[in-house]
C-alpha cells in the first residue's frame, strides 16, 4: 500500500513538472514582453516605471530558476538513471545566473544603460535558447 502511494505522489509530481515544462514557454514569453516594455519605458525616459518592470522582471526570473529546480529535482528523483542535464542546459543554467547576478550589480549602480544591454541582448538570447533547446530536450523525457 505505501508503495502504491509513493508511486501514485511520484507521478502526480512528474505530471507537474511536466506541465510546469510546458507552460514555461509562456512565461518566457511573457517575460519576454516584460523586458520589451522596459525598454520602452528606458527610450521614453520613463525611470520610475522603468524601475518598477525591472524589480517585477527580477522576481519573475527568481520564480522561474525555483521552478526549474524544482523540475530538476522532481526529473533527478523519477529518472534517476538518466543525465538529463546536457552540456547546453548546464551552460544555459550558468549564463542565466550570471546574466541574473550582472542584473542586481548593474541596478545597484543604477546603470540603466548596462541594465537595458543585459536584458535586450543576453537575457532575451538565453530565454529564447531556453524555449528552442533546453524546455524541448527536458520534454523528451515525458515519452519515457
């Protein structure tokens, strides 16, 4: 019986990562729109709102890197026999964290013009790597 629970809990979690997955395309999408909006803002002089979309953006690339750890760790437990992890992903992971840490450097000096480079040029390119190379390899392991 505990068993049958465990297996039961197990799969409901990977249910959810999956359609954590698969719902990651629009969130990076909608952060996608954000940063547009933000840049918009910078163009037009706007700093108050400017500062308001970039602390809304932050929190969002937070929750995104929880929930991708959360998938990680829920893949990690179901598919323990498999490196889900490629080298394009563990890349993409690192340049996301640093893209994230320049964020916070850049805002604490109040660069807006290094802010708005790291977001049009760095994180939108990893964003969109993420949605054409690492959400479709981690999806594969849903036909597993």
């Amino acid at each position: 019986m505990v068993t049958t629970q465990k297996n039961l809990n197990n799969n409901n979690q990977l249910k959810i990562a999956f359609e954590s997955l698969d719902s990651s395309v629009e969130y990076i999408d909608h952060l996608n729109g954000m940063i547009k909006k933000l840049l918009a803002h910078y163009h037009q002089n706007e700093l108050d709102l400017l500062h308001n979309e970039l602390l809304e953006i932050i929190d969002f690339m937070d929750l995104y890197i929880q929930l991708m750890t959360k998938v990680y760790s829920l893949l990690r437990t179901n598919f323990p026999e498999l490196n889900f992890k490629t080298d394009s992903i563990v890349a993409l992971e690192v340049q996301l964290l640093g893209i994230v840490k320049a964020l916070l450097v850049a805002k604490e000096k109040n660069d807006l013009l290094m802010l708005c480079d790291l977001l049009e040029y760095e994180l939108v390119d990893n964003l969109t790597q993420w949605k054409i190379k690492a959400l479709p390899e981690l999806k594969k392991l849903k036909s597993i």
